[in-house]
C-alpha cells in the first residue's frame, strides 16, 4: 500500500492545535519554529490515524 498523502497535527501537552498540514509523500515538515517542550503528533491518512509524543529540546 502506497501512502499519497498525509495530514499531521501537532498539539501542545495542554491539547493546543500549533500545527496542521497536508504533505505528500517523501516530504517532511519542520519544527524549528515550535518552542522546547512535548508535542502530541497526529497523523492521518485515509480512515487511519496514528498518535505519538515527542520532546522537542
């Protein structure tokens, strides 16, 4: 299964919205502009999502 595209989310700890975007695949997204602290990233793709936590230093 090839995936065509991707929509990630990018919460704060607090369940704040920081970030959302589309991408295609083989793309990436930055985090340079997110200040230190833990994320929440969801990513979505057709009927499938998919949560992780990050720590951003």
């Amino acid at each position: 299964m090839t995936i065509l595209s991707i929509k990630i989310r990018i919460f704060t700890a607090e369940g704040k919205l920081v970030k959302s975007e589309s991408l295609k695949s083989g793309k990436s997204i930055g985090l340079n502009d997110l200040s230190s602290g833990l994320y929440l990233i969801e990513l979505i793709s057709g009927t499938s999502r998919h949560t992780m936590k990050i720590s951003k230093n």
